[in-house]
C-alpha cells in the first residue's frame, strides 16, 4: 500500500529536547599564569565533538537528508566540569555561563579573569584544586536558562538573535548571534605548563522549529 500525504505522520510545529554534549581536553596556556576557552553553545552545530542526536532534529546544511526541523534555538543548559590538574602546583578553576563570548586565552591574568567572578548576567563557579601530590580533582555544576540568566523572553516558534535557521532562498544557514556560552578558566600563581585536563558534560535544552517540509 502506497501512504499518501495526509497519511503520512505529521511534525510537531515546536518540540523541545534535551541533547547531550561531552568534550575532554586540556585547559592550558603555556607560560601565563591565566588560560581560558569559549564554547558558543547558543550555536550548537559548532560544537565540536557534535552534541549526541542533533542532527536528527536539526541540520545546517544543504542535502537531501535534512533534520526534522529548520530552525533549533538554546534556551536552557545544565553544566558539569569535572577538573584533573596536572600541574605539581595548585590552580584556581572557573565556569561562567552567560552571554560573554572572551576569545580562547585572552584572560591570561588575574586582572583579565576577575570581571568574570562578579558577572550579574552569568551563573559563576569557582574553586581551588591542588596540585598532583595532594587533592587534584574537583568538579562544578552550574545551570542557566535564556530568562533567567540573560532576562530574555523567547517567542516560541519566531526567529531571532538567538535562533539558527535555515534560509531556503540563498540555500545557507543562518546561525544565531546571541545566547548562552561556557567559559571554562584556570588561574596560577605562577606560568602554567601542563594546565587541567577538563571532562565537560552539558544538557542542552533545545528549542526545535519550522518543521522541514522535505520531512513531512
């Protein structure tokens, strides 16, 4: 039997899901005693490893085999960093969660670091970790939502600044410019020289849109 088109089961306008991602590397900057790096997680498809099952919702990208849907905004994370220091000294370690974008080791001071202890449009952790001979791993969990954190109100289903998109005229897509991102930071005494290894694990809560009408 050949299904027709209204037989065919329909895409929710608007669905929201959790999507997991997990990134492993190590947080240094060699020579400075600050190191810091960005991760714009408002634009998730840039997110390298990709987030576990965002490609079945949403794809940037031309092709016949698109996601369910157009357009996929961030609107909410939980976060969880779990911190291994491989310095035989002890480190200061951060996350910030907010709509600061610094660029990766740019915040290699004390100076340069200390504005993002007092952010009041960011959710801030910060503990010390002690150096391979003693205590040398922590973790720090943190959340944030886009009006809670950032006091903004998300239309449901309208694009904006905060949304990625998929233009069908100019076959390109269009990636949101604002939003929530991670800053994970370590801060010495001294210059750095092996830095942290860092186990990063966030729950994206994600907005998904505009269903593709390639999908329905």
């Amino acid at each position: 039997m050949t299904l027709t088109r209204s037989d065919r089961l329909l895409v929710s306008p608007v669905v929201r899901r959790i999507i997991t991602w997990t990134n492993l590397f190590v947080l240094n900057n060699a020579a400075q005693p600050g190191a810091n790096s960005t991760f714009a997680l408002y634009t998730p498809n840039t997110l390298a490893p990709a987030p576990v099952g965002l490609d079945a919702y949403y794809t940037n990208s031309s092709g016949s085999v698109p996601g369910l849907y157009n357009s996929c905004r961030l609107v909410g994370v939980k976060v969880r960093c779990h911190f291994t220091n491989q310095e035989a000294f002890g480190l200061r370690v951060g996350t910030y969660l907010g709509a600061n974008t610094p660029v990766n080791n740019t915040l290699s001071t004390q100076t340069l670091q200390q504005p993002f202890s007092s952010q009041l449009n960011g959710i801030v952790r910060h503990t010390d970790v002690g150096p391979l001979t003693g205590k040398g791993t922590v973790t720090l969990n943190s959340d944030a939502t886009n009006r809670r954190t950032l006091g903004v109100s998300n239309v449901r289903g309208l694009a904006d600044s905060y949304t990625n998109s998929w233009d069908s005229t100019t076959d390109n897509g269009i990636a949101a410019t604002s939003g929530l991102s991670l800053v994970v930071l370590s801060l010495a005494a001294v210059n750095q020289v092996s830095g942290i290894l860092v186990d990063v694990t966030c729950e994206l809560h994600i907005e998904f849109f505009s269903p593709s009408n390639k999908n329905q």
